[in-house]
C-alpha cells in the first residue's frame, strides 16, 4: 500500500504530535512487511522517563485515540513498531 494514497500515517502524525512539545519530529513509516507501519517520535517531552515509560506513553495515546474514534482499531493494528526516543538519548 502507498502511504501518499494512505491517509493512515498522516492521521498518527497528527495525533501524536498534539501531545508533544513544538519541536518533537514525529514519522510514520511503512514498514515494509504487508501494510505494517513504524512509528518514530524524537521528543524532549520524553526526557527522564525509562523505555517502558516510553512505550506504554505512546502505545496509550494511540489507544485512546482509538476510544476516541480518532483512530480505527484496525489501524492501530498495522503498527509494527513503536520507537520513542528521547532528547537525551541522542546527546548521548
């Protein structure tokens, strides 16, 4: 599946970026593998908090944007891969 016909990725990007600092780069990615998708935020707002922070952080706003209706449960299932990582974690 093309992500420039795939309006799934655009719509995580926007969800995800109205919980993060101005600054935060968000990218949704194909993953390769069927219509799987990855998910890469880079933010400061992550800062202090540990992987597993990190994970359920993310992995929670995606799923109440699902509860939300912003977000169909069916998408949420395409994504293969969350990756968080922090300012600090780049400086290092």
């Amino acid at each position: 599946m093309s992500t420039t016909s795939d309006p799934v990725p655009s719509r995580i990007v926007e969800i995800l970026k109205k919980h993060f600092a101005a600054d935060t780069i968000v990218d949704v990615s194909p993953s390769g593998v069927r219509d799987n998708l990855h998910v890469l935020v880079v933010s400061g707002d992550l800062d202090k908090m540990t992987e597993i922070q990190k994970q359920e952080h993310l992995w929670g706003l995606l799923e109440d944007a699902v509860k939300q209706s912003s977000l169909d449960s069916a998408d949420l299932n395409r994504i293969s891969l969350v990756l968080p990582v922090s300012v600090e974690e780049l400086k290092r």
